[in-house]
C-alpha cells in the first residue's frame, strides 16, 4: 500500500473515531504511519484528504447497500419491499453510525460556505441517481428528470431517517412505519384530501 492509500485509509480512522473538525493533519500522519509532508505532496490540503476519504466511505456504503437491496429483490409485493428495503437501509445506519455522524457534521460546514464544492454537488446528483436506480430501476440516462425526482424524493427521505436514528433511535421511523406512512399518505393524495 502507497503513501496515498495509508492516507486515505488514516483519515477515514480519525474521521470515525474523532468526527471532521477534531481530526488534525498530525493525527492522519500520525494513524497512517507516514510524514505531514505526504499530505501536501498527495493531496495538497488536509481538507481534501479529509473529504477524499469521507466521499469513498460513502461510496463504500453505497456499494453495501446496493448489495442489500438487491437481496430484497426476490420480494415481489412493491409495499412489502418497501419496507424490507427501509428494513435493510435502517440497519444498515445504525451499524455505521460514526460514518453518518461524520457527513452531517460535514454537511453543517457546508452550509456556512456561500455554494457547496462542486464535488458535493456532483456528490447529491449520484446519490440521487443511485436512489432512483436502486429502488425503481430508473436509468439516469434514459429518464434524467423523473431520476432526479424519484432520486430526490429517496434522499430526502434517507435523510430524514438517519437524522432521527442518529438524535432518538428509539422513536426513530422504522421500515414499517415508512410503508405505513407512505401508503397513507398516497391514499390522501389519491382522494385530493
């Protein structure tokens, strides 16, 4: 393994173990076993490392739950995978919950900046797209717009449920409670209610 990888994999350590604002350049030396100086041959900044490192997390937990997913696929009931689905994603957060910790503290650093990097932005688009994909089999190229919704509707909705395992598991949604709340909130559209 290369200086650059033990770097990524150093800071992806501290990420989880101390969060984003705590973890120093010494630290990621320090956890990788290589000079300060690597970090500015290899990536120019710490903060770069840092969001490098968060961003294959991510990807790594984007690939676990791609696998999850695609074990709910032999459900063939659209409500009943729904909830296996939501199941699988909740269970999922709950086990790697320094990651998801992680990303909104992030995230909050985000918003003070007057736009977000272009690496966040393109960050959300593939997110969403996977959601779309993962849940509907939505192709992004083929159907750009409903891909963005459909994405969008999923993140949002991911979101909203890690946020609530993260403050208050215990009155947290659970994939059930999302089937529920999903068929009575279309019910209530569907009569215009």
């Amino acid at each position: 393994m290369g200086n650059r990888e033990k770097l990524l994999d150093g800071a992806l350590q501290c990420l989880l173990e101390k969060g984003y604002a705590a973890t120093t350049a010494r630290d990621i030396a320090g956890a990788a076993g290589v000079s300060l100086a690597a970090i500015n041959y290899h990536f120019r900044t710490t903060e770069a490392l840092l969001n490098e490192a968060l961003q294959r997390a991510l990807e790594q937990w984007g690939d676990e739950m791609e696998r999850a997913l695609r074990g709910s696929a032999d459900v063939q009931n659209p409500a009943e995978r729904f909830e296996a689905v939501w199941t699988s994603v909740i269970a999922s957060v709950t086990a790697n919950r320094s990651l998801w910790t992680t990303q909104f503290e992030v995230v909050t650093q985000l918003g003070r900046q007057s736009s977000p990097p272009a690496a966040w932005a393109e960050a959300q688009d593939q997110a969403q797209a996977g959601l779309a994909a993962l849940f509907h089999g939505i192709d992004p190229a083929a159907e750009p717009e409903l891909a963005r919704v459909i994405g969008g509707f999923y993140h949002a909705l991911l979101t909203g449920v890690v946020v609530q395992h993260l403050a208050v598991p215990e009155q947290a949604m659970s994939g059930r409670d999302l089937a529920f709340a999903l068929r009575a909130v279309s019910e209530r559209l569907g009569r215009g209610a």
